[in-house]
C-alpha cells in the first residue's frame, strides 16, 4: 500500500498529532524540513516490509524511524528516543550514525548510499525482533533486537545512548521521516504488512 499519494501530506501528521502544512510536498516528494522532529505516519505498524526512496541535500542529517511508540517525548528527550531510527547521513563511513545503521545501535556493513542529489533506495523488513535494511539493493544490517538484553548496552558490551535494553522495545509503532534541520526528500513510500513471526 502507498503511505504517501505523492500530492498531499494525508496520513501524516507531526508527533503531538497535528496537520501538516502543504508545503511537505515538493516535486512528488515529502520534506520533512522544517518540521516538529519528524513527519509521522499516522497508522502504528508491526511487522512490515517499507520500501522508499530518499535523497538527501549537502551535510543532510536525516533518518527513518520505525516502531515510535509512544508518541509522547520522555521529560528532557525527543520523540526520536521512543523509536528505532534507520539514519541517513552525508557521509562516507559506515559507523552507527550513517547511512544503513541503526542509529547508535548497529553499524552497517558498508556505506551503500549514492552521492548528494542522487536517489536512493531503501527497503525495511521488521518482523519480530529481526530488522534488516538494504540500501540500494544490498542488505546492509541485520539486526536481532533480542540480542540488545542489557540497558545501555549493544550486545558486544559497548555503550548506547538510548539507556534501556532494546528487547523490550516495542514491536508496534510509528513510522517517522526525520527532520534534522536539513533538507531531505521521500517518495515512493510503500508498505507491506507482514504476518507476526512465530
């Protein structure tokens, strides 16, 4: 199913739940710059396969996030700390805050993004506790979210930032097109749901 027509912002909102103005939609794409943190979808998914495409600007710093919930910010953080975030980043590296990585959780393989300006696609599977991401038809990550056992911690014994232990994060929530202060494009957002695993 498309989450996004392609010509209005309907099924999207920002995080405390408000419209959005038109001015999303440029050239058959969704900005989410400048917005309250994220364009948010509206329906809360669970197991799913989400395919898009994005391009990025200059020195962007954005991300896809997935299974927000709640959608209330904890005192002193952002929404971002109650989902899982897929970043997106102009860079060249492969560390846990570029392109393909689980956001200060899990390094991709590889830095498999297109230069600036350049399309790219991306497809999520989440099903359970597994989340894979394939960026431009590679499989970059493959994470099991029941590995991340210890608060604070990756399964290595390393620190992360989010202070709890991601097995019990939810395994329903919102997808969110983040706006880091730069400019972003998303389109072609589709989602398939999946049956829960076993």
């Amino acid at each position: 199913m498309l989450l996004f027509d392609g010509t209005t912002t309907k099924g999207w909102m920002t995080p405390k739940q408000k419209p959005l103005p038109q001015s999303h939609v440029q050239n058959g794409a969704l900005n989410p710059h400048p917005t309250d943190y994220m364009l948010t979808n509206e329906t809360p998914w669970g197991d799913f396969v989400l395919a898009l495409e994005f391009k990025i600007s200059a020195k962007c710093n954005s991300g896809v996030f997935i299974r927000t919930s709640p959608l209330e910010a904890r005192p002193g953080k952002d929404v971002g700390f109650n989902g899982l975030e897929v970043a997106i980043d102009d860079t060249a590296t492969a560390g846990y805050h570029d392109t393909g990585a689980l956001y200060d959780l899990a390094k991709p393989s590889r830095n498999a993004m297109k230069p600036v300006g350049e399309w790219n696609q991306m497809v999520l599977t989440c099903q359970g506790s597994k989340v894979t991401v394939e960026i431009n038809g590679e499989v970059v990550n493959t994470i099991d979210l029941d590995q991340f056992d210890k608060v604070g911690l990756r399964p290595d014994g390393t620190g992360h930032k989010f202070g709890s232990a991601l097995r019990t994060h939810p395994r329903s929530g919102h997808i969110g097109l983040q706006d880091h202060g730069s400019n972003c494009w998303y389109k072609n957002i589709k989602l398939k749901p999946l049956a829960p695993a076993p």
